[in-house]
C-alpha cells in the first residue's frame, strides 16, 4: 500500500555537537521513524557531488565537464568488489560506489573535498545520537566498527534513474550501518513507517538522514532504541519538472571489514556490555545481495 498523505518528520539542525530538534518530542520521533531531516552545513558545498551524480554514467565528449564523465569503465573489476559503476537489470538505477581509500585516485579534486566533508558531517550526527543513548562513551567506538576512529568503512554512492526503463525505481532494503546522509532533490523516496509507505520528500537545503541495521541490532536491549526503516524508491515514469532525471548520493558508514579491528556487530545489553552477534561481513554481503536481485529484498 502507498500513500500520499503528508507526514512531518523530525526536522534537525547540527550546533556543535548537538543535534536540536524544532519540536518536543522530534528526537524520540526520529529514532524511531528512522529517518529525519537535517540542515546541511552553510560550508558544505554540494556543485561537485551534484554535477557528478548527473554526469557519471555518460561518455566523454571533450567539454568542460570530461573530469565528471566516463566513469561506467570503474567497474568491481578494476577497483575490487561492490566498487564502482553497476547497471542494474531489474531497477531503473544505475549506480556508483567509491570507499575512502578510492576517493582521492578516482574522484575529481572537488568531489573528494566534498567525500570528505560528508563523512564529517555524518559522524557528527552519529555521535550526537549516541550521546542521547544509554551507551557508555568509551565503547562508542568499538561498539561502532571504528568507525568513530576513522578506521571504518565510508562509501560516498551516486544514484541514476533511467525513466525510459520499465523497472522499480530501486528495490525495498534497508541499510547495513550506522548513519547514511543522503543528498535528494526530487521526489520519490518512499519510507515504510507506521504500517504504510510514506513518502520521504526532499527538503531545500536539508540532508535526509537514516539509520541502518548495525544501529538498530545495536540498541536492541537498551532504554531508547534507533530504528532501520524499510524504504525504496518508486518508479520514474517520466523526467521531472526540472527537466534532468532524477539523482541522489549518499554517504554511508559503516563498520570496518578488517576483522582484525572489528570482529562483526554489536548488541549492547545494559549489565553487561557489548555482546558479539554476527560478522559484519557477512551481513553486508546477505543485505547487498538480496536488494539488487527480482524476487528478494534487502532486509534482514
């Protein structure tokens, strides 16, 4: 069931370390719808990752923009597993996917800056919610991949749809990590809250904020627990009234895959510390296999 009907989520903007909420109550609305609005930061500048996210998948033409084109030949082949440019069979998305350690040798000057700044900008935002939880500090980042210490996984994604292709417009999943900031100008989002699809429209100079499945298996136990919402993206039927097709990046954290730094996903049960649930690798591989295929979904 979808529907149209108007929702207000939690709006935030990022003072500091804090996270401030224009309602009472909004936080707690937050965690537990998953998903929120947050103001993007006044010097965090989006050209780079826009013009990339609709210039990626063509081909060179000797113009000015050649430094944000060309990119379907990064493929895995090149650049390693669940890397770089994937034309998708049974989605209208095509898609572009560059961990940290890629960013500087393959992105443009300007979109690594910007790479950067995301993550920034993310982790900030997990450590503000962190700090409402019943956690302890000191195993923030250990309960986190590492990813607090800079020794995570960080993937910067681009997304195209294609409206000319007869498909779902990105299949039902919900994301393996911690915090994903997403960047979306155009409508379709879709998240599943409350017993129906809500939509998830984007808002003029605000970041869409989400948890993923490590924070919800996380918190599971705890007082105040985070949510990992279903969502999807519904089919392009046409070009929108902007004329481009639809686009949307996302910067996503994640645990690191090095076992050796973090042994896989975390419960936290209050008395007792952390508890040990699963790889994360595995994991990751069962989300991102199940949400790219026709009769499955990316859940857990």
């Amino acid at each position: 069931m979808s529907t149209n009907a108007p929702y207000q989520w939690a709006h935030a903007r990022l003072e500091g370390a804090e996270l401030v909420f224009r309602g009472t109550g909004d936080l707690d609305r937050a965690l537990t719808d998953g998903f929120f609005f947050v103001d993007a930061p006044p010097d965090l500048d989006t050209a780079a990752g826009d013009l990339f996210a609709q210039r990626f998948f063509l081909e060179p033409d000797g113009g000015a923009e050649d430094a944000y084109r060309g990119f379907s030949r990064f493929t895995a082949d090149r650049l390693g597993e669940h890397e770089g440019y994937f034309r998708r069979a049974d989605d209208q998305v095509e898609q572009f996917f560059l961990e940290r350690r890629w960013w500087d040798d393959v992105y443009p000057p300007a979109l690594a800056r910007q790479a950067r700044a995301m993550q920034d900008f993310a982790l900030a935002v997990l450590r503000s919610v962190l700090a409402r939880l019943a956690i302890p500090p000191e195993l923030w980042d250990e309960a986190c991949g590492r990813c607090l210490s800079g020794r995570g996984t960080y993937h910067l994604t681009f997304n195209h749809f294609r409206p000319e292709v007869r498909a779902r417009g990105l299949n039902v999943h919900k994301d393996s990590g911690w915090v994903t900031v997403l960047r979306s100008l155009e409508p379709g989002l879709e998240a599943h809250s409350g017993g129906e699809w809500r939509p998830v429209d984007p808002r003029p100079g605000s970041f869409i904020v989400n948890f993923g499945c490590a924070m919800e298996i996380l918190t599971r136990d705890t007082e105040i627990s985070v949510a990992a919402v279903a969502h999807r993206v519904r089919e392009q039927t046409a070009r929108p009234a902007s004329g481009r097709d639809r686009f949307s990046y996302a910067l996503f954290v994640d645990s690191s895959l090095d076992e050796s730094i973090c042994p896989g996903l975390f419960r936290y049960e209050p008395g007792r510390g952390l508890v040990l649930q699963s790889r994360f690798s595995e994991f990751l591989e069962r989300i991102l296999h199940d949400t790219y295929q026709p009769d499955t979904e990316g859940l857990y």
